[in-house]
C-alpha cells in the first residue's frame, strides 16, 4: 500500500507570461520601460488549496530556468518547504549561479507562501513574526529628464499626499542635477532620493554629489558599477550624501558583502531578485544586526508581488524608509482586490496568504509571448547602455 500523499505537497504547477504596459513608458539609464512583464505562477496541493506567485521577467532565459529547473523541484516539495525547496534549486547547479535562478525561483516560493497562507487561515505578515506597522509609505516615482514636467509630475504627487520622492538619473550629466533640483523645489523639505543605476565613474560620482550636496538628498542609489563594493565604501567615506545599494544587494550573500565591507547605508531588496519572500526577510535581519535600514526596489509589480511587498514591510523593523513602487504608471492588473493606495501609504490585506484574489479573465487579456525589453530603446536604433556610462 503506497502511503498517503501529505495535504500541502505541490502536486501541479502552471505559469503564465503577462505585460502590462505603463501609461508612459518609463526612461531610465539602461533604455526605456514600455510595459512591465512579468511571470505569474499558479501551485494546488494535495488538499486542493491554490497558491499565486509573481516575478519579474526581465530577459529570456527566467522563464526556461522556471520550466525547466525550478517547476519540476517543486512537485518534489510541499508549500511549507520554502528553505529546502530554495537549497534544492540551490543545489542543482545554482550555487554559483544564483542570480540566473533568483527571479524564477522567486514566483514559485510566493505561491507557496500564499497557499500556506490560505491552509492557515493567516496573511502572510502573521506567518513572519506578526505585524510591525499597520501602513506601509511609498516614495513617489519620478521619470525623464525634462525638468519642467519633473517638476510638475513632483506636484502631482505631492497633492495626493505623498511624503517622499524618488528621481531617476544617470541619463546624462545635465540632468543628473536639473531633475533633482526640479523635484526638491517642487516638494520643498521633503525626502527626495536619487537613482543612478550604475552610471557614474567614481570621479564623476564624487564630482556630481558635490554639486547634489545643496539639495540634502536622502540618499543617492547604486552610484557606481554594481560590482564596485570597494568603491562604495570608499565614496561613502569622502562625501556626506548617504550611499544606497539596490542592483548590488541581489542575494543574501550579496547584502552579507555589502556589510562586511561597509559599502552602504541603506540597502533596497526585491523578493524577486533575492530569490524568495523568506530570502529577503533573511537579508533585512542582516542589515538589521548591523543597524542599516532597508527598504524595497520596484520593478513594476502587479497585485500579487505588491501584496507581497507591503507584507514584507509590514513585518521588517528595519524597513524605516518608503518603499519605491512605480504603480501610478501601471494601466491596470491582474487582480480583483489590488492593495490601496491612499494618501502615499499603502493600507494592509487582511485576508489569508497574499490577501488578493487573481481574475482570470484579466490574466488571460494580458498574456505576452514575448518580453517587452526595458534594456533598449527603440527610438534609438543601435544603442545600448553602458555601466559606468560617464
């Protein structure tokens, strides 16, 4: 007699491909964002409970290290497994390519999460230690480098009642002053922090944050090459303006780094790019012993991964600085229940899981064959980025 199969064991698992285009397309250092795709993943267990994830999609190679690696480890584990299930990926030639497997790895541990959630009757801050805060603050988005319409995109936002205020740069060395002089005369003494991705060299870094330094940046965002710890800590040690890392902080054993060489002093996580909710929870307590706030990086997320996100920061003391959330510029999702959204604070599910509901229907309007690229730019034929850019 075959012995019976536990009641939360992964026993089917679907995905779908989706792009959900952006009011505008987004400009940014390394091209321009037309739409944000995205992988959605689907678990049932044994007792017929279903669980949800999402991740982001950025380049061809995440959905067949899903399909091909991560989908089949998976009907070998059960949705309370997250740490053996993460080894195993781990363990199947990933351990030195973690981030090939991150993003893949990512959407499946979120359903698992979520159904767990629903067999407990829990939302998923309950599952990590229970609630910390009750709203989570979001930095307002801003994109281009057209000053006058930066400024007045600050406005908007400000009228809805948001407190802080993220800007892009590194598109060029005019703007990277113009847009943040624009967006801290609009909102007058309220945060405002500056994303470089990885454009400057570390002369024109200490170059330009010396002509940032009137307008008290909250901190400036991965200024150098992602790979530059070195020149992290040493920039944080000859200029005043904080120094946050983002593109460098995938992995836990990436924030381990930036720790021991004392390259930040404020780190940005992504679920996705971590490789699961219980890896970034792992990353904060990280930052937490060594007294650097957190915060989370937003790479468009629908429903599902920004569910996620604001149960994450509902549960991480550390996380004391405003989410980035690029949601204003999204046309729409995937879900029946999106988070809300009001006056610069995202309010908190209280349902099982997730706490949102996907509609079918709206998935199935939104699936893609093909990735919408944010890496290129199509008004731009021939041109691509490159880190240091200037």
């Amino acid at each position: 007699m075959s012995a019976a199969i536990d009641p939360l064991h992964i026993v089917a698992l679907r995905h779908w491909k989706v792009a959900m285009p952006f009011h505008t397309p987004l400009q940014w250092g390394s091209g321009t964002r037309p739409a944000a795709t995205r992988l959605v993943v689907q678990i049932t267990l044994a007792n017929g409970a279903v669980g949800y994830g999402e991740t982001i999609c950025l380049l061809e190679f995440i959905e067949p290290v899903l399909v091909q690696t991560i989908a089949p480890i998976a009907l070998q584990h059960r949705a309370c497994d997250v740490e053996r299930f993460t080894r195993h990926v781990l363990g199947a030639g990933y351990y030195h390519h973690k981030r090939a497997a991150v993003m893949a790895m990512a959407a499946v541990e979120m359903a698992m999460w979520d159904a767990l959630g629903q067999v407990s009757g829990q939302p998923l801050h309950a599952l990590w230690g229970g609630l910390y805060r009750q709203r989570v603050p979001v930095a307002a988005y801003l994109f281009g480098t057209d000053a006058a319409q930066l400024g007045q995109a600050a406005q908007g936002f400000l009228d809805q009642g948001y407190g802080s205020f993220k800007v892009k740069i590194g598109m060029d060395p005019i703007s990277d002053v113009s847009n943040v002089e624009a967006v801290r005369r609009a909102v007058g003494s309220r945060d405002v922090r500056a994303d470089v991705n990885g454009a400057w060299t570390p002369g024109t870094a200490r170059r330009t944050l010396e002509r940032l330094r009137p307008y008290d940046l909250q901190y400036i965002e991965q200024p150098l090459e992602l790979d530059d710890l070195l020149g992290h800590a040493q920039l944080r040690r000859v200029q005043s303006i904080p120094v946050a890392l983002d593109e460098s902080a995938y992995t836990l054993s990436d924030v381990s780094n930036i720790v021991r060489m004392d390259a930040a002093d404020v780190i940005l996580l992504d679920p996705h790019e971590a490789g699961g909710l219980w890896q970034t929870l792992k990353a904060a307590a990280v930052a937490e012993a060594a007294g650097i706030p957190v915060t989370l990086h937003s790479g468009g997320e629908l429903g599902l991964s920004q569910a996620a996100y604001i149960h994450l920061a509902a549960s991480m003391p550390n996380m004391t600085v405003s989410m980035d959330s690029e949601r204003a510029y999204l046309v729409g999702d995937i879900v029946k229940n999106p988070p809300l959204l009001r006056d610069g604070h995202f309010e908190l599910p209280q349902d099982p899981g997730l706490g949102v509901t996907v509609d079918p229907d709206l998935l199935a309007q939104r699936c893609v064959a093909s990735i919408q690229t944010p890496y290129l730019d199509a008004r731009r034929p021939g041109w691509f980025s490159v880190k240091p850019a200037y």
